[in-house]
C-alpha cells in the first residue's frame, strides 16, 4: 500500500469518527497486500482497483460503527463474509470484539484463517458452512450480540439467516445501497416472524464513495421460532416477507 493510499485510509477513518493506531494501519498495509495477492489465485473479490479496495472495502466495512457500538467486546457474527467484509476492518479497528465469520466457499475460508493467522486477530475465527445450516445448529443460536452482513441477499432473506443467531437485545446490522423501499416492506415483514423489528434505516456517505449508503437496524425482540432458518435453499425461493403465489 503506498503511502497515497495510506493517507486516503487515514483520512477516510478519521471523517467517519474512527481513529486508527499506526499497528492498526500496518494490519490494514498487510491485510490489502495478501488480498491483492491471493486475488490473483484465487477471485476472492470483484473489487480489483487498489483506491476502491481501501474506499469500497475498508471505509465502507468501518462505516457499520456509524450504527451502532463495537466496544465492550460484542460477540458478533459476519454471514456471507465473501474476502472479510465487514469483518476484518472492525475487528482491526475493534480488537476487543469476538468475531466470527461465515462463509460457504471453502477457498474463501482458508484465506480468511490465513489472515487471522498474519494479523494476529485473537478472538476471530471463520467457518465454512451455509448459514442456514449454522443457524438451525442449536449450539449457535440466539448467541450473538451483532450480526453483519453486507450485499448477500434481500432483506427478507437475510432477516432468515440473521435473526435466529441474534439474542435477544441483540442488532441485525445489514449494509445496503440503493432500491430500498421494496426490501424494507418485505423484510419488516420477515422480521415480525422471526422475533425482530426494523429499528432504523440509517443513511450515511462513506468518505470519497459518491454513492449513497444505507445501513438497516433490525433489533431483535423475542426469540426466533426454532423452525427456522429453513433448509438451505428455501430462504431464497420462499421468502417470508413475499407474498408467494401459487
């Protein structure tokens, strides 16, 4: 990363309220070093362009904290990981938090463990599995104080695959971009079945992204019914929050 791009990665942070320690910038350095390199081998992102890498990946992930508070050591679940997004730039930033990330590409997987391993991220782990497989799992359900998910499927979708991981108290924090309206009927509706509420629909600019950011806050109010997540696949055919036609 040269130093161009390092001084984006400071500025960027600090215009979103985070500040980073110089260990915290080396970590970021090393971290888009493996992912430029491993990329190359292995398609572990669309994103290719070393401005867009730290402005969509790294400034973007760490926009999540514009919602809601990663100190106090939340354990937290990132589903549809993909190359550790979200994950990896909150828990450089927030070392306290205990992240787990979940991914079903078992390449994706091995270069997450890798960067674990490189940064030394005591407390994170990844696991490849399908989520809705993770979820049915009674040992992972209802556990989590943050789930994260970034671009992975439609809100009612993904109110599936979250919300039976979530305590109750807990945060569905879903990263989203443009078309909302649609997605956020159907997935408030998907919500009510599976224990939560829509909070709040949070718009916010990611330094130096012309485009704009919403950041969807499900709250989790009861539990989730234990037939769900349904078995995987059925999530996306069947939706819960769409009317389905016979």
């Amino acid at each position: 990363m040269n130093q161009k791009l390092k001084s984006l990665l400071k500025e960027g942070t600090t215009r979103l309220g985070v500040k980073i320690t110089d260990n915290q910038e080396m970590a970021f350095e090393l971290y888009f070093e493996e992912l430029k390199k491993e990329n190359e081998k292995l398609s572990l992102t669309s994103i290719t362009d070393d401005r867009e890498i730290v402005v969509k990946h790294f400034l973007d992930s760490l926009s999540c904290s514009m919602a809601c508070g990663f100190s106090g050591g939340p354990k937290v679940v990132d589903i549809g990981t993909g190359a550790g997004f979200p994950g990896i730039p909150l828990k450089i930033v927030y070392p306290g938090a205990e992240l787990t990330m979940l991914d079903s590409s078992n390449k994706k997987v091995k270069f997450l463990l890798g960067i674990i391993e490189r940064l030394n991220l005591k407390g994170a782990s990844a696991v490849c599995c399908r989520v809705e497989e993770y979820g049915i799992n009674k040992n992972n359900r209802e556990i989590f104080d943050l789930v994260l998910a970034r671009a992975v499927a439609p809100l009612s979708v993904l109110m599936e695959y979250a919300l039976p991981l979530l305590k109750v108290g807990g945060l569905f924090l879903a990263q989203k971009s443009r078309g909302l309206e649609k997605e956020i009927c159907e997935g408030e509706e998907a919500a009510k079945v599976l224990g939560g509420r829509i909070k709040e629909v949070k718009e916010i600019s990611v330094p130096f992204l012309e485009s704009k950011r919403y950041l969807v806050v499900t709250e989790k109010i009861f539990p989730s019914p234990e037939k769900y997540p349904r078995r995987t696949g059925i999530p996306t055919k069947r939706p819960l929050g769409r009317k389905q036609s016979f």
